[in-house]
C-alpha cells in the first residue's frame, strides 16, 4: 500500500499556474516522471501561448494532457477548473496551486483595491483551491501550495503580500488534519526569492542586488537566488514519497531565512 501511494506513475496532476515559470517547469517534470496525465491551469489570454508550450513539451512524452483557463480568485471558477479536469482527463490525485502575486510597497501606500487584490488571489484562492481539493481529490491524495520564504522574514515593504500569504500555513495545518482520514497529504512550500520574470520588476536595483547575496550558499547559486529547479525536487517529493510530511509550510532557500 505504501509504494503505491507512494508512486508517481499513474497518477493525474492539476498544476494551478502550470503555464510558465514554476508551474510550467513542474509540469515537464511531472511528464519525465511518467504521471499518467497532467492538467494545466492558466489564468488569461496573455499565457495562453505559454500553456500551449507547456502543453506541447508534455505530450512529446505521450502523457495526456489538456489547458484549462480560470480566474481562481472566483470560487464558482476553482470548483468548475477540478470538475472540467475530473471529466476530461480523470478523478485527480495531484493538486498543485502555484498562483501568487507580488506587491512590494510601504502599508501607508497600499490602497483598499490593492489589499483586496492581494487577498483574493494569495489567500482566498488559496482557501478555495484547497476546498475543492478536499472534495476531488483520490484518497491518498497529495496538495501543495506555493507560498513565500518571507513568511519567515522580519522585514518591511511586503506586508500585504507576505500578510496575506500567511493564512495559507493554518489553511495547510486545517487542511491536513481534515483529509488525513482520507490518507490526503496537504502541504505548502515557500520558495526564496526566485529568478523568474516575476522577480525582478517588483524590486529596485538595490533590493536585487541585496537579495543575491542574502542567502548562505548564495555565492554557490548562477544568480544568488532561488532557481526553479531548487524547488521542483522538493515538491516531487513531498507529493510522492515524502507524503508522511503533512500540515507543514517549508522554506527552501538556501538559507535566505527561516522561522
């Protein structure tokens, strides 16, 4: 039973922002894993090309797959995004939500319609993915919620991103307590600064240059920042062997910071 819940092999995948960067760097490992079928969430037209790409790699490895476009931060969106992929590429043992955006700007400036922005999208449709999730998924199920290393950081500038990342750490811990009847894993990974194209417009010259040698092994990194290959391994592995790692947010990288 273990090696079965285990394995990768033979199971369906939802990837939330599976279009491009993170997302789309798991999907074409998910494929090389030999999952039977990968499922690509993107959120507008201006990634569908990119989802295209993405769905393009996977079937160069004869996996079933298929792009599902969505507004997560609607509720009514998540429950049709798991139905549409229950019925068209079977029941999900995967679940993978990537979705985020970065604000960096001082409270005092942060205006209710950017609040209400960052909530919805890092918090609200984190909650709903993960509810939906809980109604989908196979027993013995795996979920996964891309955070942010910051929840660890005594910082400023980023409260209302960070902020309203953090209730994702207790949606995790409910969560896990919720399904583990059901043998359902549930855990959330907070990447460091990452170098992605979402990365850098966020940030000033003198910010970049501080967060490229703010980590311990840094000086060993191409950029001195988290790279998305640092992190697809540990999310393969806490949705297939590590499965025994349950209602825990882990930041990886690289010793940027922690709790």
């Amino acid at each position: 039973m273990s090696t079965h819940r285990n394995s990768l092999r033979g199971k369906t995948v939802l990837i939330t922002g599976g279009a491009k960067n993170l997302g789309g760097r798991l999907a074409r490992d998910f494929a090389v894993q030999g999952v039977s079928s990968i499922a690509i969430h993107y959120h507008s037209n201006t990634s569908q090309q990119a989802a295209s790409e993405t769905i393009a790699a996977i079937r160069r490895y004869g996996i079933p797959t298929a792009a599902f476009q969505a507004d997560l931060t609607s509720p009514e969106a998540i429950k049709a995004l798991f139905q549409n992929v229950t019925k068209q590429l079977g029941p999900i043992d995967i679940a993978i939500n990537t979705v985020g955006q970065v604000l960096k700007k001082p409270i005092i400036d942060v205006t209710e319609a950017e609040y209400d922005a960052m909530s919805d999208i890092n918090a609200k449709a984190a909650f709903f993915f993960l509810k939906e999730a809980g109604v989908h998924l196979n027993d013995h199920g795996k979920i996964c919620t891309v955070v942010t290393s910051l929840l660890g950081a005594f910082t400023p500038f980023y409260a209302a991103y960070a902020g309203l990342k953090a209730p994702v750490e207790h949606f995790t811990r409910a969560a896990a307590k919720e399904f583990g009847s059901r043998g359902i894993s549930v855990t959330a990974i907070g990447p460091g600064p990452m170098d992605t194209p979402f990365f850098y417009p966020a940030e000033s010259k003198e910010a970049i240059t501080y967060h490229q040698t703010a980590a311990a092994l840094s000086a060993h990194s191409a950029t001195g920042l988290t790279d998305l290959s640092d992190i697809v391994p540990w999310v393969r592995f806490l949705v297939s062997e590590g499965w025994w790692m349950t209602g825990q947010t882990l930041l990886v990288n690289g010793g940027y910071t922690t709790k």
